[in-house]
C-alpha cells in the first residue's frame, strides 16, 4: 500500500492497521457472546457482573461517588440555576442521594424497602449502570474512535436524504447518536445546528430520532429482562426498529412542518467513488485520532461524567415512578392512549403492557423493571421499545431543551406518543418471528 502521510504525520499504512485492528476490538467486545462459567454473553458484561459479585464493595463504593459527584456538581458549579428544567433535575439528583443514603443505611419507611422498590434500582439497576457505562465507555472507543464510524457513515449518505429527510453528513451523527452517548450526541446535532448545517426540521429529526441511549445503556434493559441470550438479536432488532420509527416521524407532524428552506447535500469527491471516499475518511480519522491511552482516558471520564448525572436520576425518578405505577393512576390514564397500539399488536394484556411502556415517559428502564415477569414477547416488545421512543424526562427530554433547537416540551411529549406507538407496532412481528423461528425463548 501506497506511504502517503496523513495529518497526523503518520502512515497510510499504520492508520489502515489501527482502523481494521482497534474497529475489530470494539466489535469483539460489543457484539460476539463469549462463554464464561457457563454464561453466554459479550465481554462488557461479564466485565461488570465479575465486578459487582468478586468485589461488590469497591463497586458500591465507587457508585455512591459518581452519585454523590452527579449530586453536589450542579451547586458548586453553579449549573443549577441555569433554567427551570435545570433546577428540578438538580434537585432530584439530590433526592437520588438521599434515598441511595437511606438504603444503605438501611433508614427509611418500610414502603421503600420491598423488593420492587430501592432494592431492585439500586442492587439491579444502579449497580449495573454505574459499571456498565464506564466499562463500555472504554469499548466505545475502539468501536468509534478510530474511523470505523466515518467509514460507515459515507457508506450510508445515499440513504440518508430519501428515508431520513437528512443532508448526507447526518449520517456520522446518527450512527454517533445511536452507539455512544445521547448528551453527546446532542452536542454535535446542537453544534452542526448552530452553524446552519442543519435546517431546524433536520436538527429535530435527528435530535429526537436518533439521539436515544447507548448500546451500554441497551445491555442493562437486556439484563434486567433476561434477554442477554439473545443479545444480537435484541441490539439489531432495536436499531431497526428505531430507524423505521425515525423515517416515519420525520414525515409526521409535528416534525414533517417544522422550517426546512431547501435540502443541503456535500457531494462525494470530484473523481472518487463512495467506496473509496469511505475508506479515505476512515483513514483520515485513524490517522488524526488520539493514542490509544489518551483516547481511553478521555472515553472513560466521558462515561464517568454520564453515569454521575444518570444514577442519581435513576434513583429519584426511577422510585417516584415505581410509586406512581404502584399507588396512582397516571400511568393507568397514560396507558389508555397507548392500548390502541398494544391492542392492534395483539399483544397478552395489551392493558398491563400499555400501562408499563408508557411509564417509559419518565424514566426509559421503567418499562424493563415493570415487566421484568412478564412472558418472553412482551419482555423483547418492551426491552425494544424503551430504546427506540428516544425521549424521556428523566434525562433525554431536558438535554433536548438545552439546545438551541426550538422544540418545545408540548412537541417532545407528542413525538414521544408517537413513537412509543409505531415503535409497538414494529417490534411486535419481530418478536413473533423471532419466538416461531427459535430465536428467542
């Protein structure tokens, strides 16, 4: 292969070897099942899981700090003040701190310790999060950091503008939003935006239809639904389903109306094809891309940043909900929207199942912890759906209204409604399919 020097000063060749070795490591980590101890699953997982039971002590303590850290942050940068939406979440990191406090403690009312309560969001939920997402944060490296993204992403431009209504170079930011962080991801949609790359209805598809959580956040749904067996299946299902949801909404109001003057493309090169183009700029990135110790110290801290603001959140929100799906009947309002879609997707107690998914509004695990005994479809139906709506209050729903984007609150809450519908309606074959062909059970 030809020497040509990229920007980094290094080779063609030397860039050509990190793309295809550092792209293979992510790959390996995240989607090939490996068995330990009689355990199939990916590595990330059984990293986290030989954390949590060999050295469940220093894992306890190292996700009390990031809570406490996502907690008194805010106030002492001063954050906390920034705007309403800002002030209530801050307030309820604070709450998350108190009640992982009090469950430690073991101090409290009786209420809060049954075992579908502070139990389960902080043994099942929190403790796996707060190991899980550094963990994979540092695997995200690899799958991202070296090219193999930018590869894909102009592999992908000619598709982009006739099903997702989005320029080519929305491409890299899709595949960015769906297998790394949402705030992140968020940062990028807000920052093209902001230099007119992006029409403000392309800033909201992309905001709203591809900005959902990370492949990291999808391993703690699986696990807590007893899916990670079918791991390949899950990750691959969702992101299908989330796509579809996407191309559908983007061609709905209120996104199909929002200001779009005229399509902005970027062309290949002059006399390159799009093959080549894609390896070039995968190159280019592996050749202008950190060292690996620098790129894995940067991922890491990244991941321990967003787990400290998701844990605390986690714990208040995740128990204010459990509350409410216990003892009130908003979710059981809420549900009765969404039964037409659980019903039409002939779905086993399309009431319970609608009740539950729609709890996915204020914290998108909330479905996977109320279902986690439900029968294996409405499990896969649920673990899908939680990723593919995208939006929830808990986290998503307030970093889309810190962006300059202008979508309000009222058109965050009716695109979530409808793609937490379409997303039931286009797993469900899938989980058919998959239970009728031995896939999944």
């Amino acid at each position: 292969m030809t020497d040509i020097t990229t920007q980094s000063g290094g080779s063609r060749t030397g860039a050509g070897l990190k793309l295809v070795f550092f792209s293979l490591i992510g790959i390996v980590l995240f989607f090939v099942p490996v068995t330990i101890a009689g355990k199939s699953t990916i590595l990330l997982d059984h990293a986290a899981t030989a954390i949590a039971t060999q050295l469940r002590p220093v894992a306890v303590a190292f996700v009390c700090l990031l809570i406490a850290y996502g907690a008194i942050a805010p106030f002492v940068r001063g954050t906390w003040k920034k705007n309403v939406t800002e002030t209530v979440f801050s307030l309820l990191r604070v709450l998350g701190l108190v009640l992982a406090g009090m469950y430690l403690a073991g101090v409290g009312p009786q209420v809060l310790f049954a075992p579908d309560m502070l139990p389960f969001l902080f043994d099942k939920l929190v403790l796996s999060v707060g190991l899980i997402v550094p963990i994979g944060a540092l695997a995200l490296a690899f799958l991202i950091g070296y090219g193999l993204l930018e590869f894909t992403g102009v592999l992908v431009q000619p598709v982009m503008r006739p099903i997702w209504r989005t320029p080519g170079w929305s491409a890299i930011d899709a595949v960015a939003s769906f297998v790394g962080s949402y705030s992140l991801a968020l940062l990028i949609t807000d920052r093209v935006f902001k230099e007119g790359k992006y029409t403000v209805r392309e800033a909201a598809i992309i905001a709203t239809g591809f900005s959902t959580v990370s492949a990291t956040f999808m391993i703690i749904v699986a696990k807590t639904l007893g899916l990670m067996d079918s791991w390949n299946l899950y990750f691959w299902s969702t992101l299908v389903v989330t796509f579809l949801v996407s191309a559908i909404t983007a061609r709905l109001w209120p996104i199909a109306g929002m200001d779009h003057p005229a399509d902005r493309d970027q062309p290949l090169p002059e006399g390159k094809g799009r093959i080549a183009t894609a390896i070039d700029t995968g190159l280019e990135q592996a050749g202008v891309a950190k060292n690996l110790p620098g790129m894995l110290r940067d991922s890491f801290l990244d991941g321990l940043r967003m787990a400290s603001l998701i844990l605390p959140s986690i714990m208040a929100v995740g128990l204010l909900g459990l509350l409410a799906a216990k003892y009130t009947p908003i979710f059981d309002v809420l549900g009765i929207t969404l039964y037409p879609f659980t019903w039409i997707a002939q779905l086993d107690e399309p009431m319970l199942a609608a009740k539950s998914l729609a709890a996915g509004l204020a914290e998108m695990f909330l479905p996977a912890i109320l279902l986690k005994d439900a029968d294996i479809s409405l499990k896969f139906i649920a673990a899908i759906v939680s990723v593919s709506q995208v939006l929830f209050l808990s986290a998503s729903i307030p970093c889309v209204l810190a962006t300059s984007i202008p979508l309000s609150f009222k058109d965050l809450i009716v695109i979530w409604y409808i793609r937490t519908g379409l997303s039931i309606v286009l797993a469900a074959p899938i989980a058919w399919i998959a239970i009728s062909m031995g896939w999944l059970g």
